[in-house]
C-alpha cells in the first residue's frame, strides 16, 4: 500500500531461447482503472519456436464459474474465496491457495497462473466506537477490507486493522486482539470502558478478468505403473522385497529421470537408480530388498525424479510420481512350554505381551533387551539362568555361539503374584499409589500415599499446595475466562509466571448480573446500599439516611416524606424566623 492507496502491478513476461532473451512489461489496461482491478493471467512458457495463445475472458464473480476455449482445449476456472486482499482460485480443480497480488501458480500442464489486481472496492463496513456505561458515542467511521487506522478515545490512542469483511459479518483486530466474526449490531468492549460496535455492512461482490494462454510443446508423464512388497505383513527379521514398474506415458523423448525408495523415518538406507532409455511407452522395472531389524509402523516410498529435455514442457501430472504403502512390523510369538531357537538380533514377544531382543551371543552368557510396559532393560543371562518377566519364567536352555543362537525355553506359571523386572512393571493405573519392584525374585508392591509431599504426583486428603505442590494452586489460571468472579464491579485477570487470578476493583458498587451500580444509584424500584447489596426503596415515613432510599426521593426528618410536605415545613420555618 503506498499513501494509503493499493498499488496496481505491472506483468512481466519473460521467455529465452537459445541465443535471445525477450523481456515484455504489460501494464495497466488504463491509468484510470479503479484501485482493485482482478486480472488472471495464464501464461505457458514455452520454446521460441513455439506458437502462443492468448485470450482475455471475464469478469468472473466470487463463487461462480467460467469455461473459456482456447486451443480447442476447454478449461474450468472458478473464483472460490476472497480473504481481505488475498484471493484463491481453482483452474481444472486444482486449488491455487491464497494468492496476494503479484503471486503466480504453475498448473499442471505448465500454464503459469498470475493476480494481478482486485476489485472489492464497493465492500466498505461502518463502525461506531462508544464509552460502556454510561452509554455515549465517541465517533463514527467506514473502513473498507484491510483498513489499519488509529483512533483518539478519550485522550488515549487506539489501533484498529480491518482482518476481512463478507457479506454477513466482519473481522477486526483492536490493539493487538482479534474481535471474531461480528454481524451487524455487534459489540465489542475493549480498553477502559469502550466499546466497538458494528453497525452496517455494505457488501458488493468482487469480479474477476483473466488471460489464458496456451501453448503448443510435448510434455513427459512418467508414471509408477505397480508397486508391491513382499511378504506384505512381514515379522521383524524378514527379508523385505518391494517391487515397481515405471513407465513413461507422455510424448516427450529426451529425457534422463531417476528413481528413489526409502523407509519413512525408519533408518534404513534407501537406494536411488538412473533410468536410461526411457522412450514414450517404455516400463522399467525395479526391485529393492531389505531386513528390518525392528518393529513399527513403516511407510516405503517411492519417488520419480524427472529431469525433462530442453524445450519441453514441464511435466503434466506429478502425482503419479509418487507412491507409498503402510507396513505394520510385528513381532514372533515365543513358544509357551516348548524350547525354541533364537538368532541374535532376534525379537520374540512374550505372552503377557513384553518383548525380548537378543542382542548377543558369548560362549556361557547372552544379552537380553526386554521391553515391559514400555521400559526398557538389558541383562545379561548364563547358561541355565532362568528370571520371571510377567506370570513367565525365562530360562536359557543351551548356547550355541557357531550359529550365535540360543535354545530358549518358556514357562508360564498360574499365580497371583505380580513379577516384576523393574517398577515400570508395576503400573497399577492409579495415582493415590507408589508403585515399586522389590524382593527376590522381584514382584510389586503398591504403598497408598498419605503423606503431603510434593513430586509423588497426588493430593492426600487434608494437603494444601502450601505443603504439598501435587495439590491445586490457589486463583490457578490459564487465561482470564477462569477468572470470573460473578462481580461486576471488577476487572478480572490471568496474569502473572506462574498465572494466578486477579481482581481490580472498579467502583465500590452492587453487582447485578454483568451491571455494576455505584452506591444510591437507583434502578427498577431499588437503590445500591452502602452494604453493596441491592435494597427496596422505602415508602412514606419509613425510616431512612439518604433521600435515594426513598421511593418519593426525599428524606426528612430522618424518613421518607412526599415532596409537598417538606415543602409546606420549610414554609412554615421560614415564617417562624421572618423569611
């Protein structure tokens, strides 16, 4: 924005050969065209040899489509959204995302996709800004879309941004916080006593023209015609064989692409190829193998990297470049009972669901890595050495380092003990419990906490967070919604490290509902009293302090009297002194 004005930008074209460049700057269509003009340019790029054409369509509204024809080929052009000065729009059913003025977007087919301008001028809103209580208006103003102004209230200063306006509601940010969508007759009560209220909306829609321009040239669409892999629910230390075929289904001849298959954030090397020879029409087919040494969630992927010949366009399609598929990775289930062998860097899951790795193999020892609960150990086991990992009993039958295996076997056993390996074993799900793995063999203990102290994670009965930081911190807070005291008469906040509720008393008042009435003020046959509780107005000769007490307003005499009759006693004093 210059001066307060949206500027216009200028269009430039560039297109280089062989030998020449040729720069061409379009501007305006005229130098009296309105702030907000929208031009859609579709530009392909191509070869200087190459034929272009260019033609102008338009105006296309917000929410409504256009079809121009252009080379024979029809295309879809539709005008989706509007968000203050950025614009989105779909060409062919592919999403251009929010654009500023100046942005451009490549289609699919190469064509280049460029706002130039906006016409929403006509979309203005009028605002009022007012004191609370007692109502009054300060000033009034029309903002249009993306507005930032500052105004003077009460001797303060006060920014105000126009975030975006529609047919129906507005946006608005006050000094530095957002109002939320507002319709007309909105209010919203900002700084000391302001507030900002919505009155009308004047709306028109905005349009759009547009230039589209296509352009002759082949394209290359390389493509991942299948995609396999084998065993398709493969157990951790399977051999893993993903399989692909690619073929190039475009026109364009010259080309050298390349090829990638990785694991998704799994640690696995990938492996990348060259494609040569890949003619229109021709398929190559790829195989990559692998061990997966652990379990999870995998994603193989497959990525084409086209590199295209010179003068062609860019390639038509990419989505069919890439291709992925999940793998879940199990585990084997360990024999119950029965001796079984297992390999180094084996994994094998017992009953109860822990997980065991042997990690190595020695002449009179191996090393487990067992997985409870998820936790974590490793221990070392000698032959004949047998330990309980859940209701199951381990034990290493025979060692066997030419083949760096072990025959191992497994018990289950029916008891009510809880064997443990560690205290993460012992989770018993409840916080009021400090869960430990004690004894030998270990097995879990669970202690009730009763003591007040903090970092156990629990609040004892009769604990404060005075000796006991597991317990809630008074006046707590995230933000000042949790705050709210039902007292009008205050200000309520959340602040503070670590946040704590505050509250400003405003006036020394009544609260009533979101009101607050300050001491003898009256409203609907009540008075606020000087115990800051509403109280009925008195009638006559009822006993009162202040006139506001008073259904007829007047206290004399210490009571409530009509207006006449104090009248007629401050007659009768002033004839008994000679007024």
């Amino acid at each position: 924005m210059i001066n307060g004005y949206k500027s216009i930008p200028f269009i430039i074209i560039v297109v280089t050969g062989a030998t020449d460049t040729f720069i061409n700057v379009i501007p305006p269509a005229t130098t009296t065209m309105r702030p907000l003009i929208l031009i859609l340019t579709l530009i392909a790029i191509l070869p200087l040899a190459a034929a272009v054409t260019c033609e102008e369509f338009g105006p296309v509204g917000l929410g409504t489509t256009l079809e121009p024809e252009i080379d024979n080929i029809e295309y879809e052009v539709e005008f989706v959204e509007l968000a203050g000065f950025r614009a989105e729009f779909e060409v062919e059913g592919e999403s251009t995302g929010l654009l500023d003025i100046g942005d451009s977007f490549r289609t699919a087919d190469g064509h280049l996709f460029t706002l130039d301008a906006l016409d929403d001028e006509d979309t203005q809103a009028l605002i009022r800004f007012l004191t609370v209580d007692p109502e009054e208006t300060l000033l009034s103003d029309t903002v249009e879309d993306g507005a930032a102004l500052s105004y003077t209230l009460e001797g303060d200063e006060h920014d105000l941004e126009v975030l975006g306006l529609s047919e129906t509601e507005a946006r608005f940010e006050i000094d530095g916080h957002q109002t939320g969508g507002m319709e007309e007759g909105d209010e919203y009560e900002f700084g000391d006593n302001l507030m900002l209220r919505l009155t009308t909306i004047s709306w028109a829609a905005p349009t759009a023209e547009f230039t589209l321009c296509a352009a002759e040239g082949y394209a290359p669409d390389l493509a991942v015609q299948s995609f396999s892999i084998e065993p398709s629910s493969p157990s951790v230390g399977d051999e893993v064989r993903i399989s692909f075929v690619i073929v190039n289904q475009g026109k364009a001849t010259d080309i050298s692409p390349s090829a990638r298959v990785e694991w998704d954030d799994s640690g696995i090397p990938g492996e990348g190829w060259t494609l040569e020879d890949m003619r229109p029409g021709a398929e190559k087919g790829l195989e990559y193998t692998t061990i997966i040494t652990k379990p999870g969630a995998y994603i193989a992927q497959l990525r084409l990297n086209d590199r295209t010949c010179s003068g062609c366009r860019e390639e038509s399609t990419l989505a069919n470049n890439y291709r992925n598929r999940s793998v879940e990775v199990g585990y084997r289930d360990a024999p119950e009972g029965e001796a079984f062998l297992a390999a180094r860097g084996s994994y094998w899951r017992f009953p109860d669901g822990s997980v065991f790795h042997l990690q190595t193999v020695l002449s009179s020892s191996v090393t487990f890595e067992i997985t409870t609960a998820g936790h974590t150990v490793q221990r070392l086991f000698a032959k004949g050495e047998e330990t309980r990992v859940g209701d199951a009993l381990l034990r290493v039958e025979e060692i066997d380092t030419s083949s760096a295996s072990a025959r191992l076997i497994i018990d289950p056993e029916d008891t009510d003990v809880e064997w443990c390996v560690t205290a993460a074993d012992c989770d018993d799900g409840y916080r009021t419990t400090i869960d430990s793995c004690e004894g030998n063999p270990p097995r879990c203990v669970h202690a009730q906490i009763t003591a007040c102290a903090g970092g156990d994670g629990y609040c004892p009965s009769g604990c404060t967070y005075d000796d006991d930081t597991d317990c809630a911190r008074p006046n707590a807070c995230q933000t000042a919604s949790d705050c709210d005291d039902d007292d009008a008469c205050t200000f309520d906040r959340c602040e503070g490290d670590p946040k704590e509720c505050t509250h400003q008393r405003l006036a020394e008042g009544c609260s009533v509902g979101r009101d607050c009435y300050q001491v003898g003020q009256v409203t609907e046959g009540e008075y606020c009293a000087t115990d800051l509780a509403m109280a009925q107005r008195k009638a006559e000769g009822e006993p009162c302090a202040e006139g506001y007490e008073c259904e007829s307003g007047v206290c004399g005499g210490d009571a409530c009297v009509r207006p006449g009759f104090l009248k007629r006693i401050l007659a009768w004093f002033a004839g008994l002194f000679g007024g």
